[in-house]
C-alpha cells in the first residue's frame, strides 16, 4: 500500500488517467473527488463488496443478478393497470400565465 500525504486542494494522479482530489477536510471527514473515464467503475468498498457477492451468488445459482445500489431502490410497474393514477392535466390556471392569472405586472397595481 502507498501511503500519501495531501493538502487541501492537491491531487494524485493514477495511471495518469484517474485524479483524485481533496476537496474538503472536516474535522474526521475528508471529501475527494475522483476523476476517471465513464469505462472505469468507480464504487465505495461497501458497493464493491456488495457488487462481488451478488456476481458470486450468481454464479452459484447459475443465474445472473443485476446488482442494486442501496441508494437506488425501484420497483418497475409492469401492469399498466396496477399503475397509480396520473393527476389531471390542468391549463395555464394558477401558475401565473395568461390573462386572468392572477399575477401582478411588476408596477404596484
């Protein structure tokens, strides 16, 4: 393991394709910003590990299981008729356009 010492505001450089920055020193937090190409996945050890159980549990089972970031929970609606009703389209009304809104013109009046 390299160990590095970075003020504030300095960066490494890795492969000469990725840059991390520091950005933020708050009493036990540092907050950096990594720069790499889209191609290169970039994850927290705790979404990296999560990511390489799943892959392991998929090849166990024989089955491939698309990893979910704990973030990103979403269940798709694949019955439309299942699906909440849309709010009703209402026009121009209330939201200061048109004549009749409701708006001021800006001169006190």
């Amino acid at each position: 393991m390299l160990i590095l010492s970075r003020k504030l505001n300095e960066s490494i450089v890795i492969d000469g394709r990725i840059i991390v920055k520091i950005l933020r020193i708050e009493r036990d937090t540092v907050k950096i910003g990594i720069q790499a190409p889209a191609e290169l996945p970039v994850h927290r050890q705790e979404v990296f590990d999560m990511i390489q159980k799943n892959k392991q549990a998929s090849l166990n089972a024989g089955t491939e299981v698309v990893p979910k970031s704990p973030a990103a929970q979403v269940t798709p609606i694949t019955d439309k008729s299942k699906a909440p009703p849309l709010p009703p389209v209402r026009g121009n009304q209330g939201y200061g356009q048109g004549p009749g809104s409701g708006t001021s013109t800006g001169n006190g009046k």
